[in-house]
C-alpha cells in the first residue's frame, strides 16, 4: 500500500475531492450520477463536469455534499485509502499479458459508455433547466 501512497502524493485536495465524490456515487446512488444531481438539483451534465475536473469544485459545494451525506466536514478533501478489493484487482490486473490487460480495459470502456447512455437517458427521463429545477410542464 505504500506504494500507492507515494504515487498520488502529487495529488491535490481537488483531486481529493473528485475521486471522493465519485466514490459517493458509486456507493450510495448506484453509480448514476444523475440520480445524485436528482438529489442535489444539480443539471447531470454538472455532476459528470465535477467528476472529471472540467467543472470546478468549491469549499461550498464540498461542505453542502458532506452535509447532506452525513459525512465530516473535510471528508471529501482527504485521501482515502483503496480497499482491500481494488488493490487485489490492481495486482491481478499487472499480472496479466500486455494483450489481456488492453482487452480488459476495452471491455471496461465499453461499461463505462453503457453506464453513461444510462445516466442520459435518466437525464432524458427527468429534464432539468441550468438552474437545476425541473421544466414547467
């Protein structure tokens, strides 16, 4: 685990938060991050701008998730620690060929771009305005 440690000391607290938040959404809303805008009033194209750093992420946003979570205030500025699970994975994953580890990692591509047509048709399902409130019918 050191290892790990000493590879994303270069991290900074957005980071942090990034990948907390992230970690939010897998964990408590079933990794749909419109189901967390939903909750938050929030636009989903947002939520995917904050996870992949293309949106800022302020103190604000951060104390208001935390809040709303049941979380510590600072939660989502500190480094959490992979679990036991994703550092297994992440040893199996080097022990494969050079060939397997690129088929792996399409295949989990092509996951990942199932679960975003998911989060859009979500999105379709339940419009929203920029500001974050549902469209008058």
């Amino acid at each position: 685990m050191t290892d790990y440690l000493s590879e994303n000391s270069h991290m900074d607290i957005s980071d942090f938060r990034r990948r907390n938040l992230k970690r939010i959404i897998d964990e408590r809303y079933g990794k749909v991050n419109a189901r967390f805008a939903k909750q938050y009033e929030m636009p989903a194209p947002n939520v995917s701008q904050l996870v992949s750093g293309k949106r800022s992420f302020g103190n604000e946003l951060a104390r208001r998730i935390e809040e709303s979570e049941g979380l510590r205030i600072g939660w989502l500025d500190e480094e959490i620690p992979l679990t036991d699970q994703a550092i297994r994975f992440a040893r199996m994953f080097m022990e494969l060929s050079d060939v397997d580890q690129a088929k792996l990692l399409m295949r989990l591509e092509e996951l990942r771009l199932v679960e975003q047509a998911q989060n859009s048709l979500l999105l379709i399902q339940h419009p929203t305005t920029q500001l974050g409130h549902k469209k008058a019918s």
